[in-house]
C-alpha cells in the first residue's frame, strides 16, 4: 500500500539515500564498538539448560556437596611395563601438583601411598596369598638386588642362583623364567630394538596379583570460559610436563588425556580445522547464487551490505539484552544471514521487474515497496513470533537464539526496506536485460493447473508416509557421538570406554550417610544393568584379619631382604663389566654341562653378557635404565606391600574420603553399567534401572538422557507455540482461516518430509542438527506469506513470476551457503549442513510444487506478480 510505513520508509530512503546511508554507517559503527566492547562468549555447555529443571538440580547438589568431580581433565598413561606405568604417573602427578598456575587439584585415583600400601588388601584371600608366596619365594634373589640395586647387583643375583644350580640345591629350569626375561630385554637393547623388563610381572607369573599397565591422574584445570577453549593452557602445561619427564613412546610411556574439559576445547579445535575454507565456501555460494538472482553486481554488493550492518547491529543488540552469547545463540548467525538474504533477494528481484516495465531507481523501489510491503511485513512478524516461541522453554540456549534471531529479523527487515534501497540508488544498477521471472516454467504451471487434484493427493500420501515413520526417527543425543572419533581426546576415551570399569558413563547418588550408601550400592549392585556399584565402604577390605595375617607372615621373612642395613654405593663402570664377565662365565659353564630349554636359554644370557660387557658404557648405562630403574619402583611397592594395615572409615586418606563423604555427612554412591557402555539403548536400560531405585541419581548418563527430553520437550513445546501464535497473527491480517491453513500446512509439511528423509538415509536427530528446524520454520513461513499474499491479490502463474524467481535463489543461497556446513570436519556441525539441505531442497518443493496446486486459480482479478 502507499501510505504503509514500509512504503513511506522505502520512498524516503530512496529519494534522500545519502542521509540515509550515513545515519546507518553511524549506526553500524557505534554497533561494532558496542559488540567489540562488550562481546562475551561462554563455551559452558552446562549453560545451555535451565538450571531449575529437576535433573540439573540433582547434578548441582553433587557438584556443590563434591566439587572434585566437576571440570576434570583425566591422564592416562600407558606403560609398556607396569613399573614404567607407575613411575611415569608418579612424577607427572607430582609435576603437575607443583603446578598451581594451571591446576587447582591433582589426584591419583588408582595410585598414590594408601594404594600402594593397601591395594594387596582388596583381591582375595588366595590372590593375596599368592601375592605373599611369590616374595617369599623370591627371597633369594630379593635380597642382593636390594642390597645393591645396581646393574652390578642384578648381575651378582644372577651369579648368586647359578651358585644354587651348581651346588645342586636348583636347577636350571628353576631359574628358566628370570634368565629368558633378562635375555630378551638385553638382547633387543643389543640389537637396537626398544627394551623393556617387568620385575614385577616376572614375580607375579607365579600366581599374585599382575600390576596394571595403565594408570591414571585426575586433574581440575583452571579454566577460563572467555577462551574459546577453556582448558587449553592446562592441557598445554600436561603436555609440556610429560615432554619433560620423556614421558613419550620413545621411553616406554604413552600419556593421552581425555575427560571433560578436553573434550569440549576438542570439539572446538574441530570446528576450527577447515573452518576457513568451508566459509569462504559459503561465501562464495552465496555471492554466486545472488548473482544468478539479480544478474548484477552491484545489487549483490547492496544485499551483503545490508547483511554485514544488519549483523553487526543485531550481534550489539543480542550481547546488550541477553550480555553474552552461548552456543547455540551463536547460531543466530546464520539464521540471520539466511531471511536477511531472503529479505534482500524479494525486495531486489521485484526491483528488477519495475525496472525492466520502464520505471526509474526510486519508482520502481517504490513499486517493489508497494508489491511487497505486506508481505515481508508479515513474514517478519511471524518469524520474530515463531522464535519468540521459545523465550518460556528450559532450553536456555535455544531461548536466547530465540530473542536474538527475533530481535535480528526486526533489524534485517528495518534495514531492507531503509539501508537496501539507499544503496541501490547510489549504486545506480543497470536495467535488467531480460525478463525477471521464468518464462520457460510456464508448462509446468499449466501441468499444475490440469493436474492439481493429483498433485495434493501424492503431498498428502507423501505426508502420511512420513508421519508413519515419525517413530523411527532416531533422536541420538549422546553429546560423545557428535565429536571427532579421530580427536586425540575422543580416541583416548574411546579407549577407556573398552573397560567397562573406567567408563565415563558413571551414574552417582547422593546419600544422607555412608551407612545409607552401603546399602543403596548393596540394592544397585544386585540389578542385572548395573556391574558395580561403590561407596565409601568399597574402599574398606573385606577378610582383612586374614589377608593382613598374611602380609605380616611375610613381612617377618622379607622385613631384613627388602630392608638391608648396607646398601653397596653405585658401581663404577669397571665393576659392572667385571661383574657380568664373571657371570658370564659360571652360567655358561652350568648351561654347557646340561640339556633341555633351560640349558639353551641360559646359554643364550651367558652370550648375551658377555656382549654387553664388551659394548661401550653407554650400552650398560642405558641397560642399567631398562634393568634397574623398573627394580626400584619393584622394590619399593614390595616394601609398601609389605606395611599394610588396617583400614576403617576414619583411617582413609582425606583425598579418598572427601570424593565419597562430604563435608556435612552425605555420601556419594558411584554406579557403573554393564554392558557396553557407550550404546545409546545400554545407557537408556542402566539410566531408567538405577533410577527406579535411586530417582535422584545424576551424571552423564542421566544427563544425556534427561537433556534429549528436556531438548525435545522444549521444540515441542515451542513448536506448538510458534504454529499458535503463527496462526493467531496470520489470522488477524489474512482474516481467512482457509488462507492461513494454507500459508501453514506446506511448512508442516516440509517438516514432517525432512523427518521422513531423515530416517530413509539413517540420519539421526542430535544436539548440532536440531538447529536446522527452526531456520526451516523461518525460511518456510516467509515463502508461503509471499505466494499466499500474491495468490490473493489476484497473481496467476505463479511459478514465472519475478516471486517464484525470488524464492528460488533465496532458498538456493540459503541452502548452498549453509550446506557447506556440511563439509565441516565436526560431525555435529557436518550433520547440521545435512539437515539443513534436506529442510530447504523439501521447504523450496513445497512452495513450488506443492503451494501453487494447494491454492488453486485465484479468487480475485489477475494482477502481475
């Protein structure tokens, strides 16, 4: 209409453009010292949902009552040897406590003094009667490596059991097991091969215990929720720690980390991997399209203008209401650049049109104003009401996208019919030289037109074919299976989730005392989903009289091997060589007189001695660091082993009691899954089992379950409040119940095909992806208020009109330029430029096909659309 604000907006910014631009080049910049200012971004994903639901309530009260278990980074360190395991978490947990720039705490939860002193205690009486036979029954050779830990006293151990085979008292077989472990580490050192020997395997090949190869440390970084990666310096700082200590393949060891903290600034690193070419993809996607749209370029240069300053204005209006961006209001990006295009793209198509009927630049943007101006008026206002639908939701980040997106659409419409249209007059494009619409679609309007009944009788089987399969759409909202499984953080943990007992995908419940998480794990452990369920009483051994019986029998024997009054001072090299030369010669005289395996095993030692005292002394220093560094730390958890004591409630250590007993007497009760614990249906089974019995139980099983609802209710929930109030709006404008059915039921439709499409190719529904419904509903509903709004004033042909043109590349710059998304090495972010090409290639189906026969022949005269 001529007096309408758009119209008198459009004609005054085309007749006075300079001002015009000016006010708004002022408006841009003030904008973007605003958004430079103030702009703040949280990678907190606990953020993103209402901390009032009753699952975060439940996760809060075990992170206030044990904040040790919140923003952990887990080490883990792989040893070839158990030795190697142990002593390289021992010095990088204590290079990384030092460290208090970077970490808050540093603990080692399978590891550590009451461990190493206790850990006997927890295996059975027989294990720990195993473990006990095999030190005493390695008394004779404890007792010389003990007394001289040195390459020279491993050597003299060794002549010292070939004194027992000569005087008869052993035999060679006897000493079989010892002498193939020693010739197989120094005989690969020899030949350059990496080395490694396990005096504490070779002890516990008996029947005790075998000593892990892996060990862990738990860490709390100091993170900063400014950075894009929050715990990058901390993860810096462990990797520099274990750089340091030669904590590295080359020696053995093999240090990953993995954990929350990891995860989550890995998630981020893959988004930055090829971030740069999949924008300057959707670049020039979208420049390209706006080009084949318009056919000139400096409409295109207006349209990004108009784009860029209507960003930066929302991005400064966005940070001042809701003062910060989350991940998901992030998105508003490209929900914005996409309606901003499509605003860009009608009012600059039917700008195209007026000129080429002879009209001049501010006629012809008046005559556009005049066609136009109710239409995007109305689709503005449905967009803004459609995200405003989900301010009441629980999904924070979705409600804030919401203000911002709909705050940015009120921008990108003001500055469309002010900003666009000074531009184009100063840009002063040429007239178009040929006609706008599409000529050549004029069969298929025809075909539409004899044929409509059996157009809308396949959408509407195609809409009940999809409905069918709504149940089998598959809603994975695993936050792990949205991360790069190539990830160093994400294959560390992937590793970890093989051992069902070091699963990340715990359940804990917070209990009014220990006694009470006795017994709550007692109830959970007897559930067939549950394999273990802990408390602070699993740390208290059960048959303790007995095993520790045990432990202080061989203490008695072993009290003087492991503790000798002398200790010879470190060999020079010399005494080393003399020492295995001696060797040398007494075993290879025992193995020369016998026969069998044993002989030529021993054989095989005696060469290799003697070529280890020939090589140069760097050869015996290095074998010295292979052979006697693992005895130290053989020799010191023998004599942990061996102080084992009784262990209580009171008498464990405060850094294990304060991780299941908090400071006001509740206790935590930690639950683990049987099963494979990173499928989706082993979770849910687990979830809803420990849940019957514990309602309140939270962790990252509750949580990804509970947020997959509280995510879907809250889309739901928005969903049928957007298609309301939608409806409510349209209704009050379009005054035809008919006519606002038949602006909404192609946007239902659309939807319910891209769901349909979803399950055909096996495309789960997840966090990242979820995103593209809403850009569907906003793109959608503005496409069908224009063929609605031009159907009943009268428009016929619709699909060679200079609207259907308009539509076309909106959608096509739309979905080329966000479809590059789908190149992203994030499989998140990957799965949303899928799902987003689906939404639109069915939204622009719709409005094309679908839309044109679901109108009919119009009810008014025939104007030109």
């Amino acid at each position: 209409m001529a007096g309408s604000p758009i119209f008198r907006a459009v004609s005054f910014s085309a007749r006075r453009p300079w001002p015009l631009v000016v006010v708004c080049a002022l408006l841009t910049v003030l904008a973007a010292w605003f958004a430079a200012g103030h702009f703040a971004m949280t990678t907190d994903t606990s953020a993103l949902i209402s901390p009032a639901v009753d699952w975060r309530r439940d996760e809060a009260v075990l992170n206030t009552k044990f904040p040790s278990q919140t923003d952990t980074t887990l080490v883990v360190i792989d040893g070839q040897t158990p030795e190697l395991a142990e002593l390289g978490a021992a010095r990088l947990s204590a290079a990384l406590a030092a460290d208090k720039v970077h970490f808050r705490t540093v603990r080692r939860p399978d590891g550590g003094d009451f461990l190493a002193r206790e850990g006997v205690l927890f295996g059975s009486v027989e294990a720990v009667r195993a473990t006990a036979r095999s030190l005493v029954s390695a008394q004779p050779l404890l007792g010389p490596l003990a007394a001289d830990p040195s390459l020279r006293g491993v050597s003299d151990a060794l002549a010292t059991m070939v004194t027992g085979v000569e005087r008869g008292s052993a035999t060679l077989a006897d000493i079989d097991r010892p002498v193939v472990a020693l010739n197989s580490a120094l005989d690969h050192l020899l030949e350059g091969r990496p080395a490694y020997f396990s005096w504490q395997a070779l002890f516990a090949s008996e029947g005790g215990q075998v000593p892990p190869k892996r060990r862990l440390i738990l860490a709390q970084p100091k993170l900063d929720f400014t950075a894009l990666k929050p715990g990058e310096q901390a993860v810096n700082a462990i990797r520099a720690a274990a750089a340091r200590l030669a904590l590295d393949p080359a020696h053995g060891v093999r240090v990953q980390i993995t954990g929350q903290v990891p995860l989550a600034d890995e998630e981020f690193s893959t988004l930055e991997e090829n971030i740069g070419s999949v924008a300057a993809i959707m670049a020039l996607a979208m420049l390209v399209t706006l080009w084949l749209a318009t056919r000139s370029v400096k409409i295109v240069g207006a349209i990004m203008l108009t784009i860029v300053a209507g960003l930066v204005v929302s991005t400064a209006i966005g940070l001042a209401v809701v003062g910060r961006l989350n991940l998901i209001s992030v998105a508003f990006i490209p929900l914005f650049v996409g309606l901003g295009v499509d605003f860009g793209i009608q009012i600059s198509v039917r700008f195209n049109a007026e000129r080429l009927a002879g009209a001049d630049l501010p006629q012809a943007l008046e005559r556009a104003a005049v066609a136009l101006g109710a239409p995007l008026a109305l689709a503005a206002g449905a967009v803004f009401l459609g995200f405003g639908a989900f301010l009441p939701t629980d999904y924070v980040g979705i409600s804030e996208l919401g203000i911002i997106a709909g705050l940015g659409m009120v921008i990108a419409l003001a500055l469309s019919i002010t900003l666009l249209p000074a531009l184009l007059v100063l840009f002063r494009p040429g007239v178009p030289k040929a006609e706008v619409g599409f000529a050549q679609a004029a069969p298929v309007d025809r075909w539409l037109h004899r044929n409509r009944a059996l157009v809308l009788w396949a959408f509407g089987l195609s809409m009940l074919a999809s409905i069918a399969t709504l149940p089998l759409v598959e809603f994975d909202f695993n936050p792990l299976h949205l991360r790069d499984p190539d990830g160093p953080a994400m294959r560390s943990l992937n590793d970890l989730l093989k051992d069902p007992l070091r699963t990340p995908n715990v359940i804990s419940v917070v209990t009014d005392g220990p006694d009470a998480a006795k017994a709550l794990a007692t109830r959970l452990a007897a559930l067939p989903e549950v394999a273990q369920a802990i408390s602070i009483d699993s740390f208290i051994p059960s048959d303790q009289e007995a095993k520790l019986a045990l432990v202080q029998d061989a203490g008695v024997l072993l009290d003087l091997t492991l503790n000798p009054f002398d200790v010879a001072p470190p060999p020079t090299d010399a005494e080393v060589v003399a020492s295995l030369v001696q060797t040398q010669a007494r075993l290879a005289a025992v193995a020369g007189s016998a026969d069998g395996p044993a002989a030529a095993h021993a054989l095989a030692l005696a060469h290799t001695l003697g070529r280890l005292a020939q090589a140069a002394p760097r050869m015996r220093a290095t074998a010295s660091d292979v052979i006697v560094t693992p005895l130290t730390v053989m020799l010191d958890q023998a004599r942990a082993v061996l102080q084992a004591e009784a262990v209580s409630r009171d008498t464990l250590p405060p850094d294990i009691a304060s991780d299941w007993l908090s400071g006001d007497g509740h206790a935590r009760v930690q639950i683990f899954p049987s099963g494979n614990g990173n499928d989706n249906h082993v979770l849910a089974a687990f979830t809803r089992a420990v849940q019957r019995v514990a309602p309140h139980a939270t962790g990252l099983p509750v949580a990804t379950q509970a947020a997959a609802s509280t995510v879907a209710g809250a889309f739901v929930q928005a969903g049928v409040l957007a298609l309301a109030l939608v409806s409510v709006l349209l209704f009050a404008v379009l005054r035809d119940a008919r006519e606002v059915a038949f602006t909404l039921a192609p946007v239902v439709l659309s939807g319910f095909l891209t769901l349909g499409s979803c399950v055909v190719i096996g495309q789960p529904i997840n966090f990242a992806n979820i995103i593209a419904f809403p850009l569907l509903f906003g793109v959608g509903v503005a496409f069908h208020i224009y063929f609605v709004m031009a159907w009943r004033s009268g428009a016929t042909d619709l699909l060679q009109s200079s609207l259907a043109r308009a539509v076309l590349f909106s959608a096509l710059a739309t979905g080329s330029a966000f479809g590059a998304l789908w190149l992203s090495h994030h499989p998140g972010t990957a799965s949303m430029g899928k799902i987003l090409m689906i939404s639109l290639a069915w939204t622009l189906v719709c409005a094309l096909i679908f839309e044109p026969a679901l109108l009919g022949p119009p009810r008014t005269r025939p104007v030109r659309a």
